[in-house]
C-alpha cells in the first residue's frame, strides 16, 4: 500500500472522491504562469467551502504534509505551485467562486476567495458599484490570491493596494480551525490586527478562504489619454501636474519606455498606437463623479498646461470606450510581447517617485556597462513609484542562455540599486520562491526575525506554503 493511501483517503473523505485528483495530466495546477517552476504534488484537491479546506488542512497536519494554497495560478515569483518533491498537497480554491452577498448601504461585497477578480468587479458593478482593484490577470486571477500576494495593479493610486480594498477576512489556519474575520466594519480598535497579518503572506501563516471588500460609488465618467515625452525627468512632473489638477480623480498613472511599446509594435500589429514612438509615454486614466463632460473639461485643461510647460510632445485622449480599452490594452500586452520576444529577468521594485529617474538613469548605465547590448523594457506604475524593470537579452543572443548566465549578475545591479535609494524588491507580486533569498540580504535582521516568530506562532510546523517567503 502506498504511504499516501491514508492520507488520500481522508482528503477524499474531506472533498469528495472526484475532487482529489491524484492521476492524469495535472500541469494546470503544477506549472506556473511564467514556466518558471513545475513541481509534483501528492494531490490536487478542491475544496467547495471553508468546513472542506479546514477538513484538509487537518488530514494534512495529522500526516505531516505540506500545503500550497492555489488560486488562479498567475503568480510570477513561483509562489502557487509546489515542490518537485511529489509530498506536498496543492489545495486548489477554484470551487470556492460565490458571491456570497452585497450589501449595498454599507459599500461591502463578501465573497469566496476563489471568485475571479472580473466576477467580483461586474457583480459590483450590477449594483451600481465599483471594486477598485485591477489588473492584467483580472479575468484569471482569483481575490483570495490578491489578497494573499496584496495585489496593486494600475488603479492603487486611487483606491490602494488589495489590503486597502478588503475589511474582513475568512482564514483556515494551519491547524484547521476557522477564524471568521468578516467584518464589514471600518473601525474595530480590539486587539492585534489579524486581517493584516494573513494579507501579504503568500498562503504560509493560514488559508485565506472567504474576504469582505470595500465598495465605492462607480464613477459618473472615466477618461483616459496618452501622452508622449522626451524624458522620464518631464513624466515625473507631468504626475505632480496631474495630481494638482485632477486631486483624487486620478485614478491611473502608467508610464512605458520606447522598448516596451516597440515589442507590442512588433509582436501585436493589430493593435493600434495613437502615438508614434518615443523615449517615454504615460497613460493617464481620470475617474469623475460629476459628469463625462466636467471630466473631459479638466482632463483636456490638464493636456493643455502640459503642452504649454513642454512636459509632452503629442497626447491623444480616447473619444470612446473602445478607445480606452485599446489603450490599456496596449499597456497590459507589454509583458505577452515581452513573453513572445523570449525569457527575460523581471523586477518589481518600489521607489519614492522622487528618485525613480535618477534610478532609471543610473542603473540602465551600469547594466550596459555590464552588459553591452542588454535591452531594457521599463514600465509600471509611475503614480504609486511601482516600476517593471525587466531586462531583455541583446538582439540576436539566446535568451534561455542569457538569463540563466546573467540573471545573478543583473539582479545585484538592480536590487543595489534599488537599496541605495531606500526601495523595495517587491512592490506587488510578492516574494514566493524567486526572490526568497534574496529578501534574506535585503532585508533587515530584526524584520527577519519578527517574522520568523509569527511563522513559528502560527505555524509551527512549518506546513503552509513551505519554502515561500522564508
């Protein structure tokens, strides 16, 4: 009998037969989005509600096994699938996708950690209200997942990162007991903040199993434009002109290198760009609550100064919802082009915007000193100072080969870099296996240690998500 037999058998038990699946091609599950990590598992097993998952987590700490939590499978940094080692358990939350209910007088949705972000986002919708959270894996990734890595994406300019979106939390932790956090209260001063703690943690304190998010009105208008500049000096203080002039209807603040358009050129023709090519191009999204006319009035006010001041060369603000949607769509094919091109070294960092050009400018300098040739696609989030560095192999070298020789190298110059200036390694995809020893010399050893301690309180046995974060 395999060693596995008593274990399979109370998961079945937990699940259902059908839900453990043990055989068969499992890929879906085992693989990660960027191809990155394939790991073995003892079983898949899908849960339907909080009573199963705390059901698993139990049959799981009775035989020793490890757990790695899985929404909807798009982590870059490694983090969702498990070992190569076939003994850890991959509990999948993709049963668990109910809407569990709105309230709308107190702008609260409570939902299934399993539910798709773009299911969440339309069900608020319906109601006249908006779930501010988006992001380029919206129509796959999973809210428990978001809330476990604190997602961003391109509106946390406005309405904040996955944390500031959610009020209540449902967890299973570790050793299968439920704690029921669903609170749709904005002030409960009654102790230690245990909501903060599971967000962030990448699945290793407990299972995140159900969330209660903040709603807010749907905005009367939405305007987005692009604009083209020669300097990333002239994009950090067309968003400080922005800031004056829109205040919190600014929603979104994306910048994008020439590189990184010039892949979608390339790689995506059937998309149109409203601008021609240039060193540096925003993407600027206003969200009124007035009117579509008030907005376009302070959008194209805001334009105006721009163009006056020198800071753009050429905008183009969309004139319909199609329009829109292309440009963002032009912002989110960034990294498919960057993927088609080949693998490459990516970076999620953080920055005070104040020092993010001086970044820019120094750090491209060194890589090429390093690395004649390299070529750099840089873009993200200007107006949270949240930027994608990622570095793309020279023309013509092989880019397997590049990232596997270089990957280290590049990786001190950047995250160096990153350090002098007092940033963060990540600002929104999380820590997972990738850059698990490198937040080991990052960061500090007091930070180290008192995470060390909440790990060992609330997992003790080091079951949840072993080998992620710490």
């Amino acid at each position: 009998m395999s060693r596995l037999t008593p274990l399979l058998t109370l998961l079945r038990d937990a699940v259902g037969e059908t839900n453990v699946l043990h055989d068969g091609d499992l890929s879906g599950y085992l693989v990660d989005w960027r191809r990155r990590y394939q790991g073995r598992a003892a079983a898949v097993v899908r849960p339907a509600d909080a009573t199963q998952v705390a059901a698993v987590l139990k049959a799981c700490a009775q035989h020793g096994a490890g757990v790695v939590p899985q929404g909807g499978n798009t982590g870059l940094v490694g983090g969702s699938v498990p070992d190569a080692s076939g003994t850890q358990v991959l509990l999948s939350l993709a049963r668990m996708n109910r809407i569990r209910g709105i309230d709308a007088h107190n702008m609260t949705m409570t939902v299934d950690a399993g539910c798709i972000l773009q299911t969440v986002q339309e069900a608020a919708a319906a109601q006249g209200l908006l779930f501010g959270l988006s992001l380029a894996a919206e129509g796959s990734c999973t809210i428990g997942g978001n809330l476990s890595t604190n997602a961003g994406g391109t509106q946390v300019l406005r309405y904040g990162n996955a944390r500031e979106q959610c009020l209540g939390l449902e967890v299973v932790t570790a050793q299968g007991d439920i704690w029921n956090g669903l609170s749709g209260l904005r002030k409960d001063n009654t102790g230690y903040d245990l909501r903060d703690l599971f967000i962030g943690a990448e699945g290793t304190l407990g299972v995140i199993t159900g969330a209660t998010l903040k709603l807010t009105p749907l905005p009367a208008a939405r305007l987005t434009a692009m604009a083209s500049l020669e300097s990333l000096p002239g994009a950090v203080a067309l968003l400080q002109l922005a800031r004056e002039r829109l205040g919190p209807a600014l929603t979104g603040f994306e910048v994008m290198n020439r590189l990184s358009l010039d892949l979608v050129r390339q790689h995506f023709p059937q998309l149109a760009q409203p601008l021609p090519g240039a060193p540096w191009t925003v993407l600027l999204e206003e969200s009124d609550s007035e009117s579509h006319s008030h907005a376009s009035s302070l959008f194209e006010t805001l334009l105006q100064a721009a163009l006056e001041r020198n800071l753009i060369g050429d905008a183009a603000l969309a004139a319909s919802l199609e329009q829109s949607q292309t440009m963002w769509q032009l912002r989110e094919s960034i990294p498919l082009a960057q993927a088609i091109e080949g693998p490459n070294i990516k970076h999620d960092v953080a920055l005070p915007i104040s020092r993010i050009a001086e970044f820019v400018a120094s750090t491209d300098s060194a890589l090429q000193r390093s690395l004649p040739g390299v070529r750099i696609v840089d873009f993200g989030h200007l107006g949270d100072g949240n930027l994608h560095y990622n570095v793309q192999a020279p023309q013509g070298a092989a880019s397997a080969d590049f990232v596997r020789e270089h990957e280290a190298r590049v990786n001190d110059i950047v995250y160096d870099a990153v350090a002098a200036r007092e940033g963060s390694i990540s600002a929104e995809h999380g820590i997972g296996t990738l850059k698990r020893e490198e937040l080991v010399k990052r960061k500090s050893a007091v930070a180290l240690a008192l995470m060390r301690a909440v790990k060992a309180a609330l997992d003790p046995q080091n079951r949840m998500n072993p080998g992620r974060v710490l």
